[in-house]
C-alpha cells in the first residue's frame, strides 16, 4: 500500500464495481467439480503427510511422489497432456539453481562465512542476534534457505557447546530461513513461479530492481522485527524448552 498507493486507486461509479464482484463465479475455471474434490482431496492427505512424515517413519521426497503420482491416476488428465503442459523453464531454472547449491556447498563458502560468524560475535547473545539473523536472511535470499539452514545447523551446535542458550538460536535460524527468501525474486519458490505465471499469462514483467524495492524493504523489516521478537522472548523466557 505504500509503495503503489498512486495506483491502488479504484476509478468508476462503486455500484456498478459491487454488482461486477457479485456477478464473479468462483466456479468458473472449474471444468468438472468431481476432479476438483477429487485433488482437493489428494492435496489435503499429501499435506498431512507432509506434517506426519516423522511419525510415520518415511522422507518428505517419497510423501511426495506418492502424491504426484496419486495426482496423475485419479485427476481425471492424461498423464501426456499433463506433462506437456509443465512448464519447463522453470524446471530447468531450479536444475541450475541447484546445481550452483550443490557447487556452492561442495567448496565451503557457506561454511568458512558462518564459521565467522562465531569467531566475531563470541558468547554474547546480542551480537550473535545482530548478526546471525542479517546473515541468515541475506544469504537465504542469494542461494536458498535449506542449504544455508543445513549449513547453520553445526555453527549453531558449536555456539551451543560454548555455553550460548540454544533456544534463541535455533528459533533465529528458523524464522530467518523461512523469511530469506522475500527479498529476492529467486529467494523462494513461489516467487519464481508466479512471477513466471504473470509474464507469461498477463504480460507483465517484473525486474529485480522492481522487485527489491518491495521484498528488499519487507525484509529489513523483518529482520529487525525477528531480532526484537527473539530478544523479548529471551529476556521474559518465554521460550519452550528444547
């Protein structure tokens, strides 16, 4: 809203804008109501496996594929058509991506960059709060929240060793990773694909520049507001034992 203020004007009579709203049918794209409860109903156990997959002793790639194929057999589509219809650039944007992780995580970079993390800020809680979360969320956004996660994982456990209470930590690492990927269109996946969806569907191209000045602002934001949560939460110990 502040950033497109000027824009998110409405112009015309307000009468008329209401009966166009309410002549909306939320059922028009839906071509048969059968195949959408159908995936509805696939998407809903394919989530719940998702938040079970610990208990029930398998990896979130197979509760994965077990839904995706499930999706293929009982959607009502011919699987032919359904992969003609991927869209494939995006597939082999995130081929490349991962490569560049997987390069990344093989030579070290993320590890000798968090391993300073420590050797600056010591056993004082505020500045490893200063810095971890900034780093977090900046690195996050370049490369992608689950390498940095995993990478972060050790230099946590070593901060812990040396006497630092792991609960702001690991909550730090954790609301840093998810939010990292705001600030940059190739920070998150969603971000990706409706950024592609809308260039492609509608026209509309949004740049980087375009981009960062909403999700660059968002994040500082962010991180500030993650570094006053953890802090409030540190001082009144409200924190769940871990």
């Amino acid at each position: 809203m502040l950033f497109y203020r000027k824009r998110l004007v409405a112009t015309g009579d307000p009468e008329a804008r209401r009966r166009k709203v309410e002549a909306f049918d939320e059922w028009a794209l839906v071509k048969d109501r059968r195949i959408f409860i159908r995936c509805a109903i696939i998407l809903l156990l394919t989530t719940l496996g998702f938040a079970f997959a610990q208990q029930l002793g398998v990896g979130l790639d197979f509760i994965a594929i077990c839904g995706a194929t499930a999706a293929l057999l009982f959607s009502g589509f011919d699987p032919e058509e359904a992969i003609r219809k991927v869209k494939w650039p995006i597939i082999l944007f995130f081929v490349g991506l991962f490569v560049l992780i997987g390069t990344v995580g093989a030579t070290g970079l993320l590890e000798v960059m968090a391993s300073q993390i420590f050797a600056i800020t010591g056993t004082n809680m505020l500045a490893v709060l200063l810095i971890l979360v900034p780093f977090v969320f900046v690195t996050a956004a370049i490369v992608d929240n689950i390498p940095v996660a995993a990478t972060m994982i050790p230099v946590v456990q070593t901060m812990i060793a040396a006497g630092l209470a792991p609960e702001p930590l690991w909550w730090a690492l954790i609301a840093a990773s998810n939010l990292g990927g705001n600030p940059t269109p190739v920070g998150s996946i969603g971000a990706v694909i409706a950024l592609h969806a809308l260039e492609r569907e509608r026209g509309i191209r949004i740049g980087w520049g375009e981009y960062m000045k909403v999700g660059g602002t968002v994040a500082g934001l962010q991180i500030v507001l993650v570094i006053a949560y953890l802090l409030f939460y540190r001082v009144f110990n409200l924190f769940p034992d871990l």
